[in-house]
C-alpha cells in the first residue's frame, strides 16, 4: 500500500510525525530508491529529531550512521542496493552488542564496562542489509520494569503525552518505542521477557512484534530471564515489521511483502473473557467491540469464546511470574553486593530481591504446565488468530509513578497482566494500535497464534492492520 494511499486514511490512534516526509520505513526506502530522499540527509535529521527527546538513546554512533548512509546513497545511485531497506536508519535497545559501544542494559554499574568489540548477530545482519545504525536506545535498568523510567539515563516521555502531564511510554523498550513514535527512528529493536515490546507499542500507538523465542538469534544480547527473552521490533506498519523480519533472519523480502491472504480466509478469536470490566477498563472494552465491528465490516469472521489455555496461563503468572527466579539467579550477586546494590534503581533492586522469595514448588509447577498449555492452545485455536488488549488501560501519568511506590509497583502488576499468559505460552504476537482511551492516549490490541507460528501472525497482522488501525 502507498503511502498517499495510507495517509488518506484516519487512523484509529493519534497520528504520528513522518520520518524525513515519510509514513513508513517500506516508504522511505522506496525514495531511497527513485532519488527522492537522501540515506545523508535522513541520518542527519533522525538525530536531529532525538535532541528534542530527552532520554531516548544512551549512546550516539554518529560517525558510523553517516559512514553507512553515505554508503546507501553510492548503492542508490548506482542502482544496487543490497536490501528492500537499504539506508533507513535504526537504533538498538541498549542489551544489544553493538560494536565500540559499551553494552549497559540501562544500569549504572555497567557505564565503564569495556565497549563491545564488534556487532552481535542481529546488529550485523541489519548492517549487512544497509540499514546506518544511529546508536544505542535506552532501557529500564537490566530491562526489569514495564514503566520505561531510568533515573541513570533520563526517563524517556510518551510522545502522546499532553503539556504538562508527561505519560509513561511503557518498558522496558522505552526508547525504541518512543523513538519510533516521536518520529526520531522508523524501525527500532527492543525485547521481550514479559510484555517489553507489546506494552510500550500500545502506550505508544506503533506496531510491535514480539516473537517466539529463539525466532530471532539472541547471541550478543544481555539476559533478563533466558528461558523467556527475545528480540523484538517496532516499526510503523505490518510491512516495516514483516521486511525487517526477513533481514533479521537473513531472508530478504527479493519478491516484495508476503501476500497476507483476504480477511474472509481468516476466524479471529475475541475472548470472551477479555471483555470483563474487571480485566479492563471500559476504554478499551469499547476499543475491542469497535475492532471486532470493523474487522465483520471488512469481511472477517470473528468468533467470541473463551480461550482456557490463555486465562489458565493468566492464573499461572498472577501467582507469581517464574521469570523472576532467572532473573535473581543473574543479578543476585549485584544485589548481595552494598556498594553495588547501592548503585541500582532501587525500586529494581526491591524487586529482584523479592524473587529470591520466589516458591520452588510454584516454579516447577507453572513450569511444567507450559507444554500442557502449549497443546490445549493449539487445540483451542486450531488455525485462528486470538485477539487480546494488548494492555487493559491507558498510559498513566509518569510523575504520579515516578513519586509514589505504591503506584510504581500497582502499575508493574497491572501492565503485565494481559501480556505474561502470552509469553508463558511462548505465542509470537503483533500489537497493533487500535484507538485512544478518555485521555486520547494510544491502546492497542495484540495478534496471537501458537508458538512457532512467527509468519503466520505476521500474515494476519498484514491482513487485518488496514480494518483496525484505520477507521
């Protein structure tokens, strides 16, 4: 689809700023490609676009990105470049090896760690395809909070944000999200334990895709909880993220976007249980009844059932989210440490100490469940797509968060609720924005299918995108 085409349309969700004139990553590189834009000219004005964000990136790669651009342009000018999105800048949350840059996870502690000596895997393969790296995007400290603020590094703001009412952007991806949504980056890599890609793309009105883990490699890559991270992306349509997707699995796009198939091919599963105002707030029950009367309008079949396997795996994860016992494992000698541990943020601090309370039996207990989850899912949705709010409210409002302890970790909780049954489950998923709550702040809806089936749920995105971020 154009982007003239696009921009005719009214979106679902508050519009957001153009990259360089352009909608979208697929865009920009097509003017990349009949010498409309300039690879240069967009770098520079990318980071130009980041220094009226504060605490959007941690590091800068300045000299690299223009090195890399002036490369794409060469390649443009001779008509030969060497991906669908060659020249379009990107950023990396800052858990990601990137070389001659210093890998912080968005702590302190790790500021005068030695640089990374080169690339990790995906930052390689993304380079390899001509896409200028802009620097390092900031984090929750060690990606261990679903608010997105670093008292090290600046908290980032939700570019939907009101004057003077500042809003989370969600975590722990802030910065990629934010960079995305404020128009500073088209495509940003982030990751995922427990919700980090989907929660900020809903706070933030963007396309996220969260995969199965081991979709993406993870090597060059700093762990939160190993049996539950993966790299994720966030982009500004389906496209941006199914093209990306193929370079970060070194798989060009050579014959275009996968065709998505027609919605009428498709039975997507509104569960039942989601439209309880006791999961939700009535904003976004309201934004699902709307998603589920456009997708029927667009020829869809929707069929409203509860899905047991997602509201078992959410009773799973509100005993305890097992995630935590990895996580005390890698931290619990920072934490044990008193001149480290004085370094943290200290309310991530009190939560990594908390793991270690953990229960065993309720660790190995959750733990076996997931594959008995896993096969009554699948018998569940057979080849249906589950839809679920992506999270069940609106972005709160940071300063509220940042003072009070109380709501800091209420919000922790509550951010997390609708997103953990997925990745317990392991189920890839694209949230996808999907309207405003009273606020006129971003909601979102996630896309799901079974572990495995990264490319079906990115087909489906593809396919149903137009019907819910469009009205």
């Amino acid at each position: 689809m154009s982007s003239s085409t696009h921009a005719q349309r009214q979106r679902a969700c508050p519009q957001l700023p153009t990259i360089y004139g352009y909608e979208d990553a697929c865009a920009l590189a097509e003017a990349f490609a009949a010498g409309r834009a300039d690879p240069r000219e967009c770098v520079e004005r990318c980071l130009k676009a980041a220094s009226g964000h504060e605490g959007v990136y941690i590091t800068y790669t300045e000299a690299r990105a223009a090195f890399e651009a002036e490369l794409s342009f060469m390649r443009h000018a001779r008509r030969m470049p060497v991906s669908p999105l060659d020249g379009v800048p990107v950023g990396w949350k800052d858990l990601f090896d990137v070389a001659g840059t210093v890998t912080t996870a968005g702590a302190a502690l790790n500021r005068n760690n030695p640089p990374a000596f080169s690339d990790g895997p995906l930052p390689a393969l993304a380079a390899r395809a001509g896409l200028p790296c802009l620097g390092k995007l900031n984090t929750t400290e060690f990606a261990y909070s679903s608010i997105g603020a670093n008292p090290h590094f600046g908290n980032p703001v939700n570019p939907h944000s009101k004057a003077g009412a500042p809003r989370i952007p969600g975590g722990s991806s802030s910065g990629s999200a934010v960079a995305v949504a404020a128009g500073i980056l088209p495509l940003a890599v982030g990751s995922d334990t427990g919700g980090s890609i989907r929660i900020p793309a809903a706070f933030n009105g963007i396309c996220g895709f969260k995969p199965t883990v081991g979709h993406y490699d993870r090597r060059g890559m700093i762990f939160l909880a190993p049996s539950f991270d993966t790299p994720g992306t966030y982009a500004r349509s389906v496209r941006d993220l199914v093209v990306f997707d193929h370079l970060l699995r070194g798989r060009p796009c050579l014959n275009g976007i996968p065709e998505p198939g027609t919605l009428s091919e498709r039975i997507f599963v509104i569960d039942a249980g989601m439209l309880d105002d006791t999961i939700i707030e009535p904003a976004v029950r309201g934004m699902l009844e709307a998603i589920l009367h456009r997708l029927e309008k667009a020829g869809a079949r929707v069929s409203i059932r509860r899905i047991k396997a997602f509201h078992d795996a959410m009773d799973a994860t509100g005993q305890g989210w097992i995630s935590g016992a990895e996580t005390f494992a890698l931290l619990e000698h920072i934490v044990n440490d008193p001149h480290k541990a004085a370094l943290m943020d200290q309310r991530v601090r009190k939560r990594v100490e908390l793991n270690g309370a953990l229960n065993p039996a309720l660790i190995a207990r959750t733990n076996m469940a997931r594959e008995r989850l896993d096969k009554e899912l699948r018998r569940e949705l057979g080849g249906d797509v589950l839809i679920v709010p992506t999270v069940g409210h609106g972005a709160p409002l940071l300063n509220d968060i940042l003072n009070s302890d109380d709501l800091f970790f209420k919000y922790i909780r509550l951010n997390v609720r609708l997103t953990m049954p997925g990745n317990l489950l392991n189920m890839p998923g694209v949230s996808l924005p999907s309207g405003v709550d009273e606020e006129y702040m971003p909601l979102g809806i996630t896309l799901y299918r079974p572990a495995g089936c990264d490319e079906e749920v990115l087909k489906a995105a593809l396919a149903a995108e137009e019907a819910v971020v469009y009205t």
